[in-house]
C-alpha cells in the first residue's frame, strides 16, 4: 500500500493528544531486569497507520543505545495501539501514512533520581541549544549542546545536532567525531551520507 506523505487531515489517536500521552505512559514498561540500571532514554518508532486504523512499525531509533529489551517494549506498546487510530485523510478517503512516537524510559527507583534528572536537564538545554541555532546563533547553541552532552554523553540526538552546529562553524573533524559516535551507538543512523560526506568514508 502506498504511504502518503502530503496528506488532508494526519491520523488522531482515539482521544487526541491527551488520550495518546495516556496510552504511553500506561502502556510503556521499563524492562524489570533494568530497573536498578538507571538507564534513561528515548526510542522513536515511525508508525504507519493504515486506512484501517491498524499499526505497523516503519523505523525505530534507540538515541540512547539502551539496547534490545527497552526496543522490545517499545515495540510492544506501539503494536498495541492497533485499531487505536483514526487513518489520516487525503481527497475523502482515508490512506496510510507514518507518524512518529516516542517511548521515554525512565526508572522509578529512587536510586535512579539523579540519573532522571541529569536526562531532563540534558533535554532542556537541547531544546535551548535548538532555538539558538534556529536564530543563527550557532556559538551559543554550541554551548549548550555542550552542556547538554556532559549530562548526557551517550545521546545520538544530541551527537547530531551538536556535530551540525559544528559543521556549521567550519569545525569538520570534531562534528566527524560526533557523527561517528552517534553512527556507533546506534548501528544505523538518519543521517548516514551527511556523516560519510563530512567524516570521507
């Protein structure tokens, strides 16, 4: 079946924003076997809903490198939201198209806090170092990335975007060391002929 990426009206979750977010913090488990780990982080699935409402996983990024069971339980919920949808709309008819949604893990151990809240901050200064760069202030975004990524070393986004703004300062070989350490973590990355086009392999 054909996905559509223009589309009339984007797929909605039985109850909206708010009936999704629900969905997702119910239906995502933190694996039991990790919950002393502290690990902390975020995996992207691409769905693609179909004309029926019915779910099937396109892609799955693990930004965090959190490994194989948190990608199972990511998964699990996702599959789980099947006939939860309302296919998008395009000319009348409903079609299939990919939305993206993402499953955070994050411990509820008290001894996982400080890991948490390093995660939430390491967000927030992203967020931040995103604006800047949006306002052509690749400088100062890049000192936010950089904070960003002390609290959180192993995250691919970040790597990303901090080896972008990078780039974008003509600073070739440390935004090829952040490409390659993302493109590690990961195994597969959005961004491969970006990194092999910076990094010349």
């Amino acid at each position: 079946d054909s996905i559509y990426v223009e589309v009339d009206s984007m797929p909605n979750f039985q109850g909206g924003q708010q009936g999704l977010l629900n969905y997702v913090l119910k239906g995502l488990k933190y694996p039991a076997a990790y919950r002393d780990s502290c690990k902390t982080g975020i995996v992207e699935l691409a769905l693609v809903i179909k004309p029926n409402g019915l779910v099937e996983i396109e892609e799955m990024l693990d930004f965090n490198a959190l490994g194989l069971d948190f990608q199972w339980e990511a998964i699990r919920m996702a599959n789980r939201s099947s006939g939860l949808w309302i296919a998008a709309q395009y000319q009348g008819r409903q079609v299939a198209t990919s939305v993206p949604i993402r499953a955070l893990f994050k411990s509820d151990q008290d001894r996982c806090k400080s890991a948490n809240t390093a995660f939430d901050n390491a967000m927030l200064l992203g967020d931040e170092g995103a604006q800047l760069a949006e306002q052509n202030k690749p400088a100062e975004a890049l000192e936010k990335w950089n904070a960003a990524l002390a609290l959180d070393p192993n995250n691919s986004g970040l790597l990303y975007y901090r080896g972008s703004t990078l780039l974008a300062l003509d600073r070739r070989d440390e935004a090829c060391a952040d490409f390659t350490k993302a493109k590690l973590l990961m195994g597969v990355t959005w961004f491969e002929p970006l990194r092999k086009l910076v990094c010349g392999q």
